[in-house]
C-alpha cells in the first residue's frame, strides 16, 4: 500500500481512537541520619634523644696593608697558599707631576719694503699780502 492509497482509504473509513494511559514519577530526597560518628585527636609527645655530627666553617678575614706600587704588567692575581686563600685589592692612582713642555716656537722676523704710494689731497694755507702807501 503506498502512500496514496493509505491517505484515500483513511478518509473513507471510519478512524478509531484509543485512549492511552500514561505514568508519571516524582523523585524527591530526604536526609536520615541512622547513625552518628565523633572523632576526636590527642597530641602525644615521646621525648627522644637524638645524635648528630656537626661541621661548622667560619671565614677568619684579615686585612693586611701593602701600600705597594705595582708596574701595570705585573698585577697579582688571587692565589691558595695553603689553606688562605689571598685576594688582592687594587686601586688605580693618579699622579700628577708639575714640569714645563714646550708647545711651539714662533718666530718674528722685520722684513722692510719700499712701493710708490699716490692719493690726491687737499692742502690748505695762508697767505699775506702785506702792502704800504708809499709806492
């Protein structure tokens, strides 16, 4: 039967309907208390010798004074002897020396020359022209 003739004879015969039952569940939860457990805690100390083997080192620091000078080719480098070790301290000093250098020379020679010099000028004089009745 195909999907036609399902519909065609649906609709010329008479449909009967049953009325279905359905069940429904509520859950629901509660706290029983049956039984009840205390605990309890207790400190207990046992004393107890205990034996160890202990190494202390301690550094023993000595400054010794040198107020050497050295040439800037041989400077110390830290070293063992023994059981020291030595580690030498360096600081760099300036010295300042006074004394006269010489920069340069400048020398002055007098060279004399002679030129020919021409510039129009105006000179001014005076003049008296002294005259008497007599002649």
């Amino acid at each position: 039967m195909s999907n036609k003739d399902a519909i065609n004879y649906s609709a010329t015969e008479k449909i009967e309907t049953l009325p279905l039952a359905e069940e429904r569940v509520e859950i629901s939860k509660k706290k029983v208390i049956d039984r009840r457990v205390q605990i309890s805690r207790t400190t207990v100390t046992d004393e107890k010798i205990v034996e160890a083997e202990l190494i202390r080192e301690e550094a023993v620091i000595n400054r010794i004074a040198k107020n050497e000078v050295i040439q800037p080719d041989a400077i110390p480098t830290a070293r063992q002897e023994g059981d020291i070790y030595i580690i030498p301290v360096i600081r760099e000093e300036v010295e300042i020396i006074r004394r006269q250098v010489l920069v340069e020379e400048i020398h002055v020679k007098k060279v004399q020359t002679t030129e020919n010099f021409q510039e129009s000028i105006l000179l001014r004089r005076q003049e008296l022209d002294i005259s008497t009745d007599e002649e």
